[in-house]
C-alpha cells in the first residue's frame, strides 16, 4: 500500500500549477523590458541567472535548516567528472535556452516564441533519446513528432508576416535544443550510475550560466537606458524571484511526489498561460493558422505524456507479475534492492522508478 497520502499529491498539485503559470509570465515581463527600456536578451538572461542563484542559495539554506537530515541522507556517489559535467552543460544548456527565449520573445512574440519553444523541446528529446540513448519512440511518440513538425510548419508558413517571423521561431527552436540537450544528458549520466540534488544542480547551474553570460551582456549592455528606472527594476526582479527561484523550488517539491506524466500535462499550463497574457495584456494579435499550430504543439506534447504513461503502466505491470511466479519471486532480502539490480536503493540520479520523473525536469 502506498504512504503517500491526498494531502501531499494535492498540495505537490497546486505547486505545480503554480510553478507552470509563473514560468509562462517569465516571458511576459521579458516583453515589457523590452518595450520600456533598451535592455536586450542577454542581458535579461544575465541579470535572471544573477538574481535567480541568489534566491536560490537562499532557499538551500533554508532547507537545509529545516531539514537538516536531508543533506546527510545515503545517496549513491556520482563521480566528481559526472558532477562537474552536470553542472556545466546544464549550465551551458540553460544559458542557451534561457537567451534564445528571451531572443524568440522579442523577434516573434510571446505566444508563438512560447508555444514553439515548449512544443519542440519534447520532440527533440524523444528524437534525441531515439538517436543517441536508443529508447523506443513508439507509435504514439511517432504520431507526436509528426504532430510537432506539423504544427511548427503551420505556425511557420500560415502565421502571416505581421504575427510569426522565421528568425524567431528559430531562435525559439533553438531554445527548445538547449532545454532538450540538458535533459538528454541528465538522462545519460542517470544511466551512468549516482544521484544528484536536481535544486542543487540548478542553483549552481545558474551560477555557471550568469559567469557565461557576463561578457556577452555586459558587450550588450548591462544596465538599462530608461524614461522608466523604477518600473524595469521591479520587473527584473520579478523575473528573478517569481518565474525563476520561486518556480523552481515549487517545481522540484512538486515533481518529488506527482508523476511524470501528469508533470508533463500540467506544465502545458505554461504556453497557455502565455498566450493568455500575450492577447489580453500585451495585445498580441494570433490568426486562425496560429491558433491551430499552437493546438498541434500542445496536443503533440500531450500525446507524448499520455506515451510515457502507458509505457510505464506497462513496465509496473510487467514487475508485478514478475513478483507472484512463485519461485521467481525474489527473496525478502532482494525486495528492498533498486530497479538496478545493486542492492541499493534507486536515487534520484540511477535508473530506477525515479527515472520518469527525471525526465520531466525542465531548465526553465
């Protein structure tokens, strides 16, 4: 029988859904920097990494406070290269996700650079994974892809000039590729063995991603020009406390305890909450063609959730019915032993039950 009780799944619920529409708002508060004042994408990205890890190492602290046992819980060891490489192409890959996003914003818009950007990144994941992990993409994850490339076409092709620009749907792919690369690795070192705090590997992942971005921004210009100081101020701190710290910290306690799946579903919230803010706040105009693009993504990132949940419905059918061939059933001593067969319990970093969680990690 399960311990986890309607309280906590429903309160990880709530986290979620929070986590989801402060992320899709991130853009939003992008867009009006961008009108009020001359900053630009990197810049933006500097001072969200910069602001973002201060919070963050501020809310460690206070987790490590309150739950002082945590930090000394027995985690399988990953390897200091393994670490380090984490760190750096999460990094890496955020910094890249992160700018091009804020890039996409200001070419094409709030909606679309939103919709095509979270619309391609689980494509490219489950067509990196085929490629490069050798996972089965399954017809549902073919049908997905499909969907995908449909719906980026449309949005593309249909959108009209005045509404969708190729230079930002490229920009936001290219956004999409960031997000997908440091889930494929994430994967990748998974397989390899070893846990790793996800929060942690954020918290210095930004701190690796505003060190990157300094140059770049500081050539782009670091501080504002403005008629509005004090408005900018408010909205970069915005940008990094709400859709930055306080989404992640909420994500992560949520995705602790939701499955992955149902993460995946509930994150939709966040390129649908931006098309909300873009039409009714910031006046966007979205034609019939996209509008229908936007619909593909969303349904092929659905179709990709509803995928994994039968695959693994599947997986945890296949382990019961293992567990009652009378001398197959392993021994009491092996009940308590990892999905790897070690002995040890699955961590958050192994290839065990935590896996499919694992994959719903975003670098937002």
């Amino acid at each position: 029988m399960s311990n986890v009780s309607a309280a906590p799944v429903g309160r990880s619920l709530f986290f979620l859904i929070v986590a989801g529409v402060a992320w899709g708002t991130a853009g939003a508060a992008a867009s009006l920097v961008f009108l009020v004042s001359d900053l630009g994408p990197l810049a933006l990205s500097f001072w969200r990494c910069a602001g973002g890890l201060v919070l963050l190492l501020g809310a460690l602290a206070v987790r490590r406070r309150r739950s002082p046992l945590v930090s000394r819980t027995p985690r399988a060891a990953e390897p200091r290269r393994n670490r380090l490489l984490r760190v750096l192409a999460t990094g890496i890959g955020l910094t890249v996700f992160q700018s091009a996003y804020f890039a996409a914003v200001e070419a094409t818009g709030l909606a679309v650079a939103t919709v095509v950007t979270l619309g391609a990144g689980p494509v490219l994941i489950a067509l990196g994974a085929r490629l490069a992990l050798g996972e089965r993409l399954g017809r549902g994850g073919i049908l997905a892809v499909g969907g995908a490339l449909a719906g980026l076409a449309v949005l593309v092709l249909g959108g009209g000039g005045a509404t969708v620009r190729p230079a930002g749907v490229a920009l936001a792919v290219l956004s999409a590729t960031g997000y997908a690369a440091v889930t494929l690795l994430t994967r990748w070192l998974g397989r390899a063995g070893g846990g790793a705090d996800a929060m942690t590997t954020s918290t210095w992942a930004f701190a690796v991603g505003a060190v990157g971005l300094l140059p770049m921004a500081a050539a782009e210009g670091l501080l504002p020009h403005t008629a509005e100081p004090a408005k900018v101020l408010v909205l970069l701190v915005y940008v990094a406390a709400v859709p930055t710290a306080l989404a992640y910290a909420l994500y992560f306690a949520g995705a602790a305890v939701v499955r992955a799946a149902t993460v995946s579903v509930i994150m939709l919230l966040e390129p649908v909450s931006a098309a909300v803010i873009a039409v009714t706040v910031l006046g966007e105009r979205l034609t019939g063609a996209t509008v229908g693009g936007t619909l593909l993504l969303i349904g092929a990132v659905a179709g990709l959730a509803l995928a994994e949940a039968r695959d693994a419905g599947a997986r945890g059918a296949g382990v019961r019915s293992a567990g009652v061939r009378g001398a197959d059933a392993p021994s009491a001593g092996a009940r308590g032993a990892g999905a790897s067969g070690t002995g040890a319990p699955s961590g958050p970093g192994e290839p065990g039950a935590s896996a499919p969680r694992r994959r719903a990690v975003r670098a937002r």
